[in-house]
C-alpha cells in the first residue's frame, strides 16, 4: 500500500489531527444530548477560539517570535483565551439562536434553520471585522521534538496532543463527578423526567453550550498556530468534527473522542495515496459509510450515561 | 406512543414547564409559573424587559454590522466604528422604537389586528371567487412578460441570471423543505450536476460524449442525472434521523466542488468548462437561436417557471402532496397507516434535486462557461433563506421570497444604502434567517396549511417537518 512507508509518520499527524476533531466533537456530543438536535453553529464557536487565541497573544508578543518555554505560556495563554471566547460565542448563541425557539416549542426543523443562519451571520461578520485574509499566529511550534518508529514528531502534535488529553480528562471528571455533570446526565437521560426532578433544564442546556464551546474555543487557537486563523476556517473542521461525534456514538463523551481518534487517522493515510486535496472528500465518504452501516457510531449512543 | 410523551423526548427545552403553563392552544399565557423567585430573576424573567434587551442588543448588532469594516491588526476599529456615540444613539432610538412598537403590539395587537384585517382582506374581497383569482395570476403572468421590455439591460441581465434562475431554485427547494419538511443543504451540488451534464453533452468538457447534442435535447438528461444523484445520496440518508440529511448534503455540496475542481481530465478542472452553446430549435423550418442577449432568455426562464409553478401546485393538491402534509404533521401515524415514508422522502428530494439541475443546464447554457466557483455551499444557503423568507411550502412565497431577495441584493449592489458592501451579503442573510425564525417562521407569504402546522406543532401537537427525531431514537 501507497501508505506504508511512512505509515508513522501518517498515523501520528492523523493522531493530532484526530484530537482536534474530538475536541470538536465533544461539542456536538454535548449539544446533541441535551438538546437531539445537531449544533450547526459549532463551528464558529470554533473560529471565534482561533481568533481570540490571535488577538490575545498578537497583543503580547507582537511579530517577534517567542523561543522555549516562553513559547509553551503564549501556548496555554491562547488556549485559555480560545476557550473562553468559544464559551461565550457559545452562550450568546444559545441565547439567541435557541432559547426563543425552544420557548415556543418551535419544530426542530426551525431550529436547524436558525442555527446555520446564525453560523453564517457570525462567520461572515467576523470576516467584515477582522478582515478576510488568513493571519499567522505568532507561535509556530515547529520544531522535531523526537523520532518515533523513525517519525519525526514535531513539538506541535506534542502540545496538540498534551492540551487535549487534559481537556478529556477535566472534562470526563466533570460529567462524571460534578453536579453541573449530574445535570447534563440527567437531562440527556430524559428531560421531562428531570425537570419535574428539580433539574433547571434552561441552565443545563446553557452549561453543556458552554463547556462544548470551551473546547471547541480551545480547538480552535490549536488548529490556528498550524493552519493559521480565518473567518471561514471553522466550516470543514466542524464537518469532520461532527463526522467524528457520529462515528464514536453521537450523545457519547468517549465515543467521540474515539472518533475523533479514528478519523484523524483513517482520513489522513489514504489521503497519502490520492493526495492531500483529497482528504476532505475520504472523510465524508467515512461518514456516509458510517450512516449506512453503523448509524449508532462504534460506541454506541450512550445517551445520558456518557461518563 | 402517547404523544405529549413523543414531545418530551425530544427535550425540546421546558416541555416539562410547557405542559403546566401552555394552558390552552392561543392562550396568552406564555410565562412559566415559578415560585420563589428574586426581585432580580422577576425583573429579567418579565417578558417586557426581556423583550427591550431583545430590542436594544439587536440594534446594537446591527449598528455594527452596517458599520465600517475592521482588520486583523485593528481588530476593534470596527466595532468602534460603529459605535460611535450619535450614532449608536440612534440605533438605540431605533431599537427603543422597536420594543415600543412590539409591545404595544401584544397588548393592543387583537384591535389592531382587527383594524388592519378591514384593510388587508379588501384584495381578497376584490377576488372573492375562483375565476378571479385566475385573473390575478393572468395580470401576473402579464406584468412579467411585459415589464423586462422596458427596463436597462443591467436590469435584465439581473432578472435572467439572478432572478430567474434563483426563483427556479428555489420553486425546487421549496418542494424538498416546504412540502416533505426536510432539509437539503447541498441543493447546489444537483445545480452543479446539472451544469456539468450540459456541458458534458455539448461537449464542453475535456471527456467528449458519444454524440454531442443540441440543448433542448440535454434537458432530460440533466434533469434526470440530477434526479440520480438524489436518489442515490437521499436512500441512505433519508432512513436516518433528519438532521443527518442536512449535514450529509451540506457535505456533499462542499465536496461536490473540491471534485469538480480536482477531477480536471473530466471536469476541466478550476478553469472550468468553457464554451457551452446557446439554446436553439430547428423544427420543420422554424429556427430560432438564443443568442447572448438577455431577454430571449428571460422568456424563456419565464416559461419554465410557469410550468414549474403549475406542476408543483398540482402536485401539492394530489395524493403526493398529501402524503408529505401527513409525514410532516405525523410520521408516525403516516408510516402506521400504510405510507411507505421513505419513498416519499426520496421522492420529495429527487424532485427538489431534478429541478436543480434543470436550473444548472439553464444557467450552464445561458452564461456559457461554468467553473466549479459557481457551485459553493453558500448557493444553497442562499437558496435556502429565499424559501424560508418567502414561506416554507408556498409556491408563490417561493417566487415572490426570491425575487424580492435578489432583487434588494442586486439592487444594493448598485445603490449601497447603508453602508452595505456586497461582501457582506451571507452576514445578512444569516441573520435573516435567525430573525424569521424567531418572530415569523412562516415566511412572509405563508402557505396556508404549514403556517397552522407550526403553530400546532409549538402547541405539541404533530411536528411540522420530516426529521423524525421526535420519537426518540429512530436510527
């Protein structure tokens, strides 16, 4: 196979992009199970981390380039920022694009529609404010780190993946252990059942946006430093998030870092045998597969016991 | 499955809190009813004071979205722009102005509504029959033909390429969402299917076809290798849970353009297809050619959405279109009683898709050259916001949605009022659809029967679209 010889190396990039991916997908994961409905606008809660991850450290550093450990703080500084700016473009957007709809008992019809309308009103003004050309985040991270079954890995998959496996853990502990958890859980079991239980269900719709966008922000300045930051940057990530959230079990906390794993992986070695401008279209074909032959993902929806 | 249960399984927010306080369909009671509140969660839960933030922060947002434009290395400038102080004073008055307006609306709104009902049935009361009615669409049908004559070639330019094309668009759209209730976000991927079969058969593309043939003879097979496309991408999908099919399709109209520019020994790749003829008949001595001149083209679009228009309607008021009226208000009893429901689905989007490829020849055909930048997802989701705008499952809000649409955009274009800029269209648009979502989801010509349909469905009685998720987990 075309993929073989640098299978490593392959595999790897596909890892660290596949984290990526799930720290996406944990968004839709969490929107889905408490809401059944598929966020649209997740992936501009995305853009909006690149970009606030951009503008904090462009503040800071200014064009010249941070070495060393300095490197690593600019790094965590623009993930915090990333995150919480995709924890608040997450909570507007509940706000705006859902709540008034879920008052009304709108059909969910009106909520997907409201949802891409609101994706496309806040890439699109976000390109009219910061401009439309793609910027460089000032940390690059480039550097070969150490050598793997002879593949190199560079100091960014590195950072890509430490940050993330953080993130899963913090996030497995929350939903398992918190009452902020409890509520999701709850919610996503059976909504009725938990509201008549005390469950606020208007809080914990708002905090499952929040702590999927928080990831999502924190995805977003990650896939910044390597890609660079753009208004449209969120669209084919999201797509392929969402593709991840499907293959590990939608409504599933692990499962979608299971896909996300997976995808990163399976999209990136056959891209390396019909090239790169390929690889959008093997991830879609992955989806498509996955709907018609395995639509409960390889997890299993776990709805509700997703810790 | 009793159905207020069908409804909690959605967890469509407060159904729990929407059973206690929605005391009768109509009622005007929409608060929850919670005890022990603070002064403070009284205030901000008071529907009034909810309403002036509404209006405030969305005049604000608009001040800066009709502001000037920022930069990455000025990322505030924008912002502040827009936000100077008389101005944003006036939007603030404006938005003051609005929840004025809206309240005053909800509390004297049943007497003006009566009021204004005198006013706005007088053209019905003009039309009181049938025959009538039929003498409405004839001026209509009229004012279309004669009006083009008229105007600059700018204009007609505008009404074939935008107009015309986009109303055909949408007349099919409107059958995928409107009628079946679902949602196709890669409407343009069949448009592209269709543009590169007209090329492919007059041979415009780098492949040559076995026989090239003239364009009324490509017609079917553009309409049917859209119709293919539908079928084989809908079966799958459509099995699924609905929001599936949106994000399949808004995939497969993302990827149809990264194939059409990476496949180049077949499509031509980004340079496109160049040289697609004209249409022309030579029947019995009787020729005629479309040139490139506009208004030949326009009447013949014109044609086509008459006839469109018609077979969409008859189909609406026959038993198809019946079958998706009871899928989109029940699928679970559509499907107990008999219906094959997925049959019907892949009906609705094969026909949504047929017609988009038909529109994609038309345009392949008039404009002559066709690149894969002609086809990207945001076709669709303009397609998309002129049948939400005009109203989902109206024929003539579809017609009339996209029109007025295009019409402001191309009329903005030369006129910028506002401070628009072009590029900034999709932020409108976008915005346009969260706000008909949220105050009138019907559209602005509402189809009768889909405007009660929705209003039934925020009672929790059926649920006004296809996407079969609120049964629970229907995979």
């Amino acid at each position: 196979m075309c993929f073989t010889q640098n299978f490593w190396s392959l595999f790897i990039g596909g890892l660290a992009n596949g984290c990526l991916y799930a720290l996406i997908a944990i968004g839709y994961t969490l929107v889905y199970g408490v809401l059944r409905l598929i966020n649209f606008a997740h992936s501009e809660v995305f853009m909006a981390g690149g970009f606030a991850g951009y503008f904090i450290l462009e503040g800071m550093v200014g064009s010249r380039q941070p070495q060393g450990l300095s490197e690593v703080g600019f790094a965590l500084l623009g993930i915090l920022g990333g995150a919480l700016a995709g924890g608040v473009v997450a909570f507007f957007l509940e706000r705006v694009a859902y709540r008034p709809l879920r008052r009304r008992h709108a059909p969910r019809l009106a909520f997907l529609i409201s949802a891409i309308g609101a994706s496309y009103f806040l890439f699109n003004l976000a390109g009219k404010e910061f401009g439309r050309d793609a910027v460089e985040v000032p940390v690059t991270f480039t550097g070969t780190l150490f050598t793997i079954f002879g593949a190199q890995v560079q100091s960014y998959y590195v950072l890509i993946a430490v940050s993330a496996i953080t993130m899963f853990a913090f996030l497995d502990r929350v939903v398992a252990l918190t009452k902020l958890g409890r509520g999701i859980r709850a919610v996503a079991e059976d909504a009725e059942t938990a509201s008549l239980m005390g469950v606020n269900i208007d809080r914990v719709i708002s905090q499952a946006f929040v702590l999927g966008g928080l990831l999502g922000g924190a995805a977003g300045f990650l896939f910044g430093i390597s890609a660079g930051v753009v208004y449209t940057m969120g669209f084919t990530p999201a797509l392929k998030a969402f593709t991840a959230a499907v293959l590990g079990g939608i409504g599933n906390i692990r499962g979608a870092v299971l896909g996300g794993l997976t995808l990163g992986v399976a999209e990136n070695l056959p891209s390396a045998c019909v090239g790169a401008s390929w690889r959008d279209v093997v991830a879609f074909g992955i989806l498509v597969l996955v709907l018609l032959f395995r639509p409960t993902g390889l997890l299993g929806e776990r709805l509700g016991r997703s810790a | 499955m009793n159905r207020r249960e069908g409804q909690g399984e959605t967890g469509a927010g407060q159904a729990g809190t929407g059973v206690l306080t929605r005391t009768s369909p109509g009622g005007q009671t929409d608060e929850p009813v919670e005890p022990r509140q603070s002064r403070w969660q009284r205030l901000l839960a008071a529907r009034n004071f909810r309403r002036a933030v509404g209006c405030l922060v969305g005049f604000v947002v608009l001040a800066v979205m009709l502001g000037p434009e920022g930069s990455a290395t000025a990322p505030l400038s924008g912002i502040t722009g827009s936000l100077w102080s008389p101005r944003v004073l006036i939007f603030i008055g404006l938005g003051l102005a609005a929840w004025a307006i809206m309240t005053a609306q909800s509390r004297y709104g049943a007497s003006i509504r009566q009021a204004t009902k005198r006013v706005t049935s007088a053209p019905r009361r003009l039309v009181p029959d049938q025959r009538a009615r039929y003498g409405l669409y004839i001026a209509a049908i009229a004012f279309a033909v004669i009006v083009p004559m008229h105007i600059s070639s700018y204009w007609q330019g505008v009404l074939v390429e935008q107009i015309g094309i986009y109303v055909l668009l949408a007349l099919g759209l409107n059958v995928v969402v409107g009628f079946a209730g679902l949602l196709d976000l890669g409407y343009v991927a069949f448009y592209a299917i269709g543009a590169y079969t007209a090329a492919y058969w007059s041979g415009a593309l780098p492949v040559h076809p076995p026989i090239t043939l003239s364009m009324f003879w490509i017609i079917p097979f553009a309409i049917l290798s859209a119709m293919l496309a539908g079928v084989i991408l809908g079966t799958p999908t459509l099995r699924l849970r609905g929001g599936y099919l949106a994000i399949v399709t808004l995939g497969f109209g993302e990827i149809i353009e990264i194939v059409a520019t990476n496949l180049g020994g077949f499509t031509g790749g980004a340079q496109g297809a160049l040289g697609i003829p004209h249409f022309r008949f030579n029947i019995l001595g009787l020729h005629y050619f479309w040139g490139i001149s506009q208004l030949p083209y326009y009447y013949l679009l014109l044609g086509f959405v008459v006839i469109s228009m018609f077979a969409f309607w008859l189909l609406d008021n026959s038993r198809v279109g019946r079958v998706w009226a009871a899928i989109r208000e029940d699928e679970v009893a559509a499907e107990s009683s008999g219906i094959n429901v997925l049959k019907y689905k892949v009906m609705a989007f094969a026909i949504g898709a047929s017609t988009a490829g038909f529109a994609g020849l038309l345009t392949a055909s008039q404009i002559s050259y066709i690149n894969p930048g002609d086809f990207t997802v945001q076709v669709s989701i303009l397609v998309l916001v002129l049948v939400i705008f005009g109203g989902m499952g109206s024929i003539w809000g579809a017609v009339i949605g996209a029109a007025l649409i295009e019409y402001f955009q191309w009329f903005l274009q030369v006129h910028p009022l506002f401070g628009y800029q072009p590029q900034d269209l999709y932020m409108y648009l976008g915005a346009l659809l969260v706000v008909m979502m949220i105050f009138r989801p019907e559209g602005i010509v509402p189809s009768r029967r889909r405007k009660r349909e929705i209003g039934l469905a925020e009672h929790g009685v059926g649920t006004a679209d296809a996407l079969s998720e609120s049964y629970g987990q229907a995979v």
